[in-house]
C-alpha cells in the first residue's frame, strides 16, 4: 500500500488557500499570499521554550526584512503545542516576547 509522506508545510499551504483565504477568514491573507510574502517555516522544536526561541528569531527577521520580500511568517510547528489549550497558554509567552523585543504595534 502506498502512504503518501506527511507534508506539514503543503498542508498549511492547503489550510491558508482553502480555509483562511478561501472563506476570507483574514482580508489581508491573499494579497500577501499572491505575491509570495508569506514565509512557511518548519519548526523542529520539541518544546514550548524552544518554540518561542524560534519566534523571537523570525519576529526579528521580519523585523529586518523588507515587507516587499517578507511581509508574514507562518510558524508550522507539529511537535509541540499539538493541544489547543497548551497553544492558548503559550500566547501569553508570545506577546512577552513581542514586547520583550520592543515589536508592538509593528
């Protein structure tokens, strides 16, 4: 029998076109998506704290690259945070470190 490899990246492209896009979820998603701003990251992080090491990394190359190249960054992390309320509890983490690096508002 043939399994096909799970792709995690071409499944949240698959969400972003047909879900986010697709039922205009978010009104800015397509205009940025259409002219490949969004950068997929795949993360290796294993744990919570590794996982916010990841972002404050892309919150600051975001920070430094010009939205004309980069305008978004999609974090797909399929090892850690896989229950929700664990993810609703790290949100607190993620805007301390938005915060933290002086990224509000940016």
């Amino acid at each position: 029998m043939n399994e096909t490899a799970h792709d995690p990246i071409a499944d949240t492209r698959r969400w972003l076109e047909r879900a986010v896009i697709g039922l205009n979820l978010c009104p800015f998603a397509k205009a940025v998506y259409v002219k490949e701003q969004v950068r997929f990251v795949l993360s290796d992080a294993t744990t919570p704290e590794a996982l916010l090491e990841q972002l404050a990394e892309e919150l600051l190359l975001l920070r430094d690259t010009p939205a004309e190249q980069t305008d978004t960054t999609l974090i797909v992390h399929p090892q850690v945070l896989t229950d929700f309320l664990d993810y609703n509890d790290f949100l607190d983490n993620a805007d301390a470190a938005v915060e933290a690096l002086d990224l509000q508002g940016v």
